[in-house]
C-alpha cells in the first residue's frame, strides 16, 4: 500500500508540473472517423515510457464498442519472444469530438483511482486513407508513430518523424520497431 501511495502522489506531482510549462498544446485533427481509425496498428516508433520498457513490436487493436467508446487491446513482442497484452478502453474527452481520447486500461490501479489512472491519447495527424497515424500527449512526454503495415517506407518515415517535429516533439529520443527502417 506505500507503494500505491507513493505512485499517487507522484501522478499528481507529474500532473501539476506539466501544466504549468508554459507551451501551447499541439494541434490535433479536429476529427478522427472512429468507423475507420478501428482495426490494427503497427507502431513504428515511440517516445520512451515505463510500460513499454520491455518491448520491441507493438502493436493496437482498436474495436468500436456498441456504446461509442473503442475496446483496446495492445500488445507488445518482447527480445525473447512473450508476449505482453493488455486490455481497456478509450472515449472522446469531450463528447463528440474523436481528436482526444480518453485511455484507460484494466488493472488494480485504475480501479481503485478511475480518475487518475487515464491517460491523454491525441490523434495529432492520420492520413486520408486511415494508414498511418501519429498519436501524442498534450505534454509531449509521449508519442507513437502508427501505420496498418508491419514496415513503412523511408517516405513514409521522414513525413510522420516532419509532423512530430513540427508539434514540438523531441524525434531524437524515438525507440524504432525491430526491424523497422530508420
């Protein structure tokens, strides 16, 4: 339970001190088709973070739920070969407005503080075809780059790795899917 406490107040810490830094969120979509963003997605690179520590293929499955919000399902391939999964949901922030999630997955923490266990899921930029995304967080402390396609082309790299650059995320820190193209 010390433990648990001590996770709480550094959430809490983490929140308030991300408020006050003083630059513009970035800009997202404006409107995501929900119908369309759901199915699988590949993550080609990602901004370190603690739960993906141990992987080195993630991947999304995102499925649009009869009551609006969208069941996800990720997962992850580790160097040896696990598999890592892990379940819950998203739902617009604001009601109507599919650009700014809501993420919250199922486990101990987020049954026991729902308020403070979800986490901010920005469509920054998806492609008019729904084939490649960029996803962030309004602190720019996360960011993944997304694509239906296990790989992406040098093209397709160099304009997603563009966008996060031009919303002010730190592209230098990327971690790169095993075996994906830099």
């Amino acid at each position: 339970m010390p433990r648990l406490a001590l996770l709480t107040l550094f959430l809490l810490l983490a929140g308030c001190s991300a408020s006050g830094s003083g630059k513009a969120p970035p800009t997202t979509v404006g409107h995501v088709d929900l119908q369309r963003y759901q199915g699988v997605w590949y993550e080609q690179a990602r901004l370190p973070m603690f739960f993906q520590r141990r992987c080195v293929q993630s991947e999304a499955h995102y499925t649009l739920r009869e009551d609006g919000r969208v069941g996800v399902l990720n997962r992850c391939s580790t160097a040896k070969g696990e598999w890592i999964e892990a379940t819950g949901q998203a739902e617009p922030q604001v009601a109507g407005q599919t650009d700014k999630l809501w993420v919250r997955f199922d486990n101990g923490f987020s049954r026991l503080f729902p308020s403070l266990s979800k986490g901010d899921y920005w469509v920054l930029y998806v492609d008019k075809d729904y084939q490649t995304a960029l996803v962030g967080t309004p602190d720019r402390e996360y960011l993944w780059l997304l694509s239906r396609d296990k790989g992406i082309s040098a093209e397709t790299r160099n304009l997603l790795l563009e966008q996060a650059h031009k919303q002010g995320y730190d592209t230098g820190e990327l971690i790169w899917r095993d075996g994906a193209g830099r």
